[in-house]
C-alpha cells in the first residue's frame, strides 16, 4: 500500500474535480510520483501537443512514501509537456506542500483544459473546488501565499502557485510552493498558468497510513536516518554549508561554467561560495546565512535561510527583503553568479528572492542573462535593445535590473523570458546559446566532468544534473572514484545513476539522500510500505522503464538522436584553465557506447525488442 | 528520578519528524495534523520552535477538568487525558494558558502530550536533538554549561 490510491482528476475547461482510483497495475510498474505519472500523460497527451495549448494536462504527484517519516519523503513532481523543450518535463520540489497533498488523501492531482477566467483549486481532504482567482492574477508568489492564508484563515493550508513571470508566458516559469522551495525547471508554472491556474492551496488532515508493515517500515527508516546522519556529505556538508559545499570544490577541479561557458573557472568562486555564507558582514556583523532548514522529514536539512544586508543597493529602499528568506544553493549561486560573471553575494541573494518571489528557474534565468550579456559584449544587443543598462558580464545592478523585468516580463524581460535558446536565435547567434534541447545547462562544466556531457546530452528534460549525477562518482567518489577527465565506463556510470535517480524520484524522496544512501538502503523502506517486492534489482528495472517511458514520449515529440548533442563550445573549444585544460567534452567517445546499453538502434531509437522488454505502451 | 522534556530551537530544523513520530504513537498514522506537538515556522525571522506540553505542577487543565478526566501519571508526572472519562465539554483548551490541549473531532475527546509513558517519540526522532528527554530539576543543565564554558579561568586573570 502506502499510495491512498486515489487521484483527483481537475478539468479546468468543465469546472469539475472527480476522484478516480488509481491505476495499480501502473503503479507496480512505475512505482509513483514521475514514473506514474509519466505514464498517466504518455496515456492521455498526444506527445506532438503544443505545450501551451489546453491539450496538454500538467499532473502534480506525490510517491509512496510522500508524506511518511522516510527522510526527506516529502517531494512531489510536476509532469507536462515543457514549452521550453518540448520534450517531457518533469520538475521536482521539497517543502511541505506534496506531504500536505498526500495528507489530503490524494496520490496526483491531474489538471486538464483551460479554466476562462483564473481560478485556484482548494483542496480540504475529499473536498476539492475551484475558486475564482481573479483577484489573485498579477500578484506574486508570496503574495498569493499571504493572501490564500488569510482568506481561509487556516495557517495551516499550504500552497503552490505561480507568479507574474508565468502570467506573462516567461518560458522558464516556475510552481513555486511553500514560498521558497520550487518545481523549477523546464517551465512547467508556465503551463500551469497557461491553464488559467493560479494555485493550489491544500490543508490535509487524513494521514497516511496504509504502511504495510509499519513495524519493518520503522526499522529501515531508523536505518535510514543513520545512515544519512553518519555520512560526512548528508550529516555534516550539507547540513552546515548546502549544496554550496560544491562551490569551491567544483572550481578547483576546472568544471565551473563561467561567463556563458566561455571559460570552466570563476575567479570571484570563493566570494559566492557557501562558507562566504557564513563570513559576518560589514554592515551589521550578522552573516548572509542564519541558519540551515529542512523541508518535509528530511532528516539532512540543507536548505538556506538566508538575509540580505540591508545597506545593498538592491533593497536598501526595499524593507519587504529585509527578512529571512530561502538563500542561495549551488545552482542558483553558480548560474547568477559564476555565469554572468557577478561576485557580489548579496545581489545573488536578492535575485535569489525575486525568483522565488515570483517563480522562475533561477538556472535558466541566469544562464539566459548570461547569453544576453554575451550577446551584448559581441555588440549583438545594445542599450537600444535595454532601454539604456550596460549588460556587461559581471554587472550586479544589471543582474538585479535583468530579474525585475524578468519577474513581470515587462521591457527587456520579455526577450529574457524566452529562454536563452529562443533568444540566441532571436538575435541570429543560435551558437551562442548554452543549452540541449531548449533547456539551460547546470553548473558542472561537461570539460572537466565528463560523464555530464552523456548526462546533459541524453537527459530527457534537456540540459540536467539530477537526472544522472555523476558528480558524485567524478568528483565525490560516490559510490566510487572515477576520473573526471576521461570517457572509458561513463556510458554504464550515466545509466546506473540515470536509472537509480529515476526510481528514488518515483518513490517520493530527495535525490540528495544517494551521497549516502545506495538502492540498498532505499529498497527495506520502500518493501516495507508498499505491497508487492520491491528488492534493490526491481527498483533498477523500474528506473530504467521509467527512463524508457521519458524517452519514447520525447521521440514521438518528434525528437531524434541528433538532439542527444551539446553545444560546439563544449564539443570544439578546449577549457583554458585548470586540471581539465585543453580538453573539450568527448560525447562521441560515449554516446554509441550508450546507445548500446540503452538498447536502442544507432540513431538513438527504442528497437521493438527494448519497446517490449520494459512493456511501454505502443 | 522524573525527567522533562527539553526543547532547543536553535537546533530545530523543521523537519516535523517530531510530529510525525508523535502522531504515529497516538493515531497510528503519520498525520502531523494529530500531533500534540507542533513545530511553528516564523519564515522572516528564520526561526523554527516546536511547542508541546510542559506538564505543569498544578495543571490548569486537570484542575478544571469537570469530570476528573486528566489525571496525574505517578511514573512520569505527565497529566493523562483518561479518554473513556473525558466527555470532549472542551474546558480544559480553554484552561490552557498554553494552547497545548486540543480537542480531536474525529473522537470527540481531548488531546495533549502524555510523554508516551515515559519514552516519548518525538525525541528519539528528532534528527538535531532539539528536542531531548531530561532530568526533570537540571532542564538548565545545557544552557548553564554553555555560559559556564564562556568563564576566563586563567591563572591572573
């Protein structure tokens, strides 16, 4: 058990909201949240749909263990068709708000058509209703979230909504839930305000129960909870400096992306970096960070909860930033810094916020500013074209001008909120654009890491690093040291950590979890709560029908193999500095290799034997 | 020797495996709506404080409890909502200077911390030990050593 086996089924176009049992023999097959729920789209969305059209349904899952005392079982992922790709999104938040849903009784919420006017679904336990948004459209994120709690006085409800950069078709637009935590990447609140959909606000009292063996669960959660507290990464990195932890180290081994990957190291690394964090500042003594935070039963806790310095220019006459709020992590801290060249920790911070305040991907954002200063410096974009801001690589104030027009798409916002794709091929230097199919690339140059240049090309949500980490593998040496500088075994490292990550997502709990967790240790909890046997070998076959599942509806998206490639810079121009200097990334020496072990043909296509190995739907 | 329950926010992280192991024990479920402690999240200033019970000495709620339903738990010194006695009349929340008894609507009857008889939950699941189970007259023990450590014993100094 452990699902409720139940979803909720909106149809925004009708106005109604139905439940219907959960499908469980998809559930055995795909486990839950982005498995299951790929699986519901790949069975109700025509895969050529336009991403933005009412055809396409966008689905918010919970996993088995949502909403347990597993640690970190908290997540939830939101599934469509990304506007940004065009390829299967599928998004992946923290906080408190898929725990809630679960809560409420509800494994997925799966919304279909096109509300006329916006509207918010209000979910009390079985009770579930659409309710006018109007007066909510054109606010922010946190603003929603003050305004829902107040209309339904419950402090309790938590929410997920989208801001105004969704309202105004920002391709990269977020769910933001919580106020701080995200469905990020691939504009997935892009399509949810494409619906008319405004937010979710949810208060769930049922709990979950169903475990199957609540005394074994407890056992191998205890264990669990060990385990994660006696790694130096999850018990000790994490907790004090976050994902931050990276900043530095990444640098030194010459695989820091820096100014739209021109070069693989940020001179100002250290000054952005977790344990900058912790410096006292000038102004008050008090440091960026005050204190670590955890979302939904994670025993790990490596969120920020950071302030500005209230002297910076950025809101020096903005009192409303002056509170805690959630603080910058490695991807944020690399793509809004280290990217565009920016050192400035508190101008991070600040753009930080104003993503979170009103929902974008702080990764695409920042690696879409960078191409646009790139673009400027080349003489490409002038300040005709920005009303007048010198974009220049490593300019704070026009990285906090480049997020406030971001956030409501106004002035130059508006060619910023396409995307560094679409906007690179705007200005006709497509070449310029760092991203694979559409979507911006994360902060592990493929140069000095080279298993990620396979992940990045083959990930299928476009330029990734949490679809197959192997970071940990190349530079953490988790589970075990590989070199980073080298090709040989990376087509099989890149499928196993592909695979692992796909069934840890479809189970409900935070990736984070494998720097000290193997399928080993996941595997006890998840055969404890679920019916049926779900050894260490099943959840791998899970994973890889779950990667096969993504793959097929990208395909018949009208993708092909030539889409599995990364941009020339990376294939052509060799790194400058550091232990990977003269290198470029050798996709080719793994790509066939990978093909191989995928089982798929030469040009990248499921072969009808692989189609009915893992079962797909024809 | 009765023992206390002793709650550090500095070291709470607001993971609510507290009030999840709580609702367990009591409900059987993993429901943080049931939980008799509550971790309470003041976003701007960046704190986290979980709130339970402090098992007062002349506890206001069993003093008014009309029908002698709370009593106290010789073993622990907890006050113990008997459920079969207590008729959900609700006096006691409102005896609570504290807010920490609540009333169920699914049962009818009242809620609060009872120290799970002495073993309680939600310390050994607490992740950070910001939530410890101690000697019952040395609650102050961690704070005094902490200024303690702070003394300059140098010799001339």
């Amino acid at each position: 058990m452990a699902w409720t086996r139940q979803i909720l089924r909106v149809n925004l176009t009708e106005g109604t909201c139905i439940a219907e049992p959960l499908n469980m023999d998809w559930a055995n097959q795909y486990l839950g949240q982005r498995g299951l729920a790929t699986r519901y789209l790949v069975e109700e969305v025509d895969p050529k749909v336009d991403a933005l059209a009412p055809e396409n349904k966008m689905i918010m899952a919970t996993g088995p263990l949502t909403g347990t005392m597993a640690s970190t079982g908290g997540r939830y992922s939101v599934i469509t068709k990304s506007p940004l790709t065009g390829a299967v999104a599928c998004s992946n938040s923290g906080g408190f708000f898929g725990a809630e849903l679960k809560n409420a009784g509800w494994d997925m919420i799966i919304f279909e058509g096109k509300a006329a006017s916006p509207m918010y679904l209000h979910i009390e336990n079985e009770s579930a209703t659409l309710v006018d948004a109007s007066d909510l459209w054109g606010k922010s994120c946190w603003e929603t979230d003050e305004l829902l709690h107040a209309k339904h006085q419950d402090p309790q409800i938590r929410v997920a909504c989208v801001g105004r950069s969704a309202e105004s078709g920002c391709l990269y637009s977020a769910i933001i839930n919580d106020l701080h935590r995200a469905a990020g990447r691939s504009g997935v609140g892009t399509v949810m305000a494409s619906k008319n959909l405004k937010a979710v606000s949810v208060r769930g009292t049922l709990g979950v129960g169903n475990i199957k063996d609540p005394a074994r669960f407890m056992k191998s959660v205890k264990a669990g909870k060990k385990v994660l507290a006696e790694n130096p990464v999850t018990g000790e990195g994490l907790p004090a400096l976050g994902t931050q932890v990276l900043m530095n180290v990444i640098n030194e081994v010459g695989a820091m992306p820096t100014r739209n990957m021109q070069e693989v190291q940020f001179e100002g690394a250290s000054k952005i970096s977790g344990e900058a964090m912790l410096e006292p500042r000038a102004s008050d003594g008090k440091p960026n960070l005050t204190r670590n935070g955890g979302c939904f039963a994670c025993t790990i806790a490596c969120g920020r909860i950071s302030t500005i310095d209230r002297e910076h220019f950025s809101v020096k006459d903005k009192p409303q930033y002056w509170g805690n709020s959630g603080g910058l992590e490695y991807e944020a801290a690399w793509a809004l810094g280290s990217d565009t060249g920016v050192d400035d920790l508190d101008a991070l911070t600040y753009v930080n916020f104003i993503c979170n305040e009103d929902g974008m991907d702080p990764i695409s954002f920042g690696a879409t500013v960078a191409a646009a200063m790139e673009l400027y410096e080349k003489g490409v974009i002038t300040t005709q074209h920005t009303g007048g801001m010198e974009l220049k690589f490593g300019s704070a104030e026009a990285l906090c001008w480049a997020v406030e027009q971001s956030a409501t798409g106004e002035g130059f916002g508006a060619d910023i909120n396409l995307g560094s794709r679409r906007l690179c091929e705007k200005y006709g230097r497509p070449e310029l654009s760092m991203t694979v199919k559409g979507q911006e690339f994360p902060a592990y140059d493929p140069r000095g890491i080279q298993g990620m240049g396979l992940t990045y090309a083959t990930s299928n949500r476009g330029a990734c690093h949490l679809r197959g980490y192997t970071v940990s593998s190349e530079i953490l040496g988790v589970p075990e040291k590989t070199d980073p500088l080298t090709t040989d075994g990376k087509a099989g490292l890149v499928k196993a950590f592909q695979d692992a990550t796909a069934a840890v997502d479809s189970a409900g709990l935070c990736i984070f979890t494998t720097f000290a967790w193997s399928l080993d240790d996941i595997s006890p909890q998840i055969d404890a709560a679920c019916d049926g046997d779900w050894s260490p070998e099943r959840l791998v076959e899970v994973g890889e029908r779950v990667w096969q599942l993504e793959r097929d509806f990208n395909m018949k998206a009208g993708m092909t193999g030539a889409d599995d490639t990364l941009p020339d810079r990376l294939l052509k121009d060799a790194a400058k500095t550091g232990p990977a200097s003269g290198k470029v990334c050798e996709l080719g020496n793994m790509l066939p290799e990978y093909y191989q072990l995928r089982g798929w043909s030469a040009d990248g296509n499921l072969t009808a034997e692989t189609r009915s190995k893992f079962g797909l739907p024809s | 020797m009765q023992k206390s329950l002793s709650i550090d926010p500095g070291k709470c992280t607001g993971c609510l495996q507290c009030e999840m192991a709580c609702s367990l024990e009591n409900e059987g479920v993993f429901n943080t709506a049931k939980s008799r402690i509550k971790v309470f999240t003041f976003h701007e200033e960046g704190k986290f404080v979980p709130y339970t019970c402090t098992q007062c000495d002349e506890a206001w709620c069993m003093h008014a409890c009309p029908v002698d339903a709370i009593v106290v738990n010789a073993a622990t010194g907890s006050k113990d909502v008997i459920s079969d006695l207590c008729v959900g009349c609700k006096v006691c929340t409102i005896a609570c200077p504290f807010g920490t008894v609540n009333y169920n609507a699914d049962s009818g009857k009242v809620v609060k911390c009872d120290l799970c008889g002495g073993d309680p939950q939600c310390v050994d699941a607490c992740p950070t030990d910001a939530i410890t189970y101690v000697d019952a007259n040395a609650t102050g023990l961690d704070k005094m050593r902490q200024w303690a450590e702070k003394t300059d014993n140098t010799v001339g100094s």
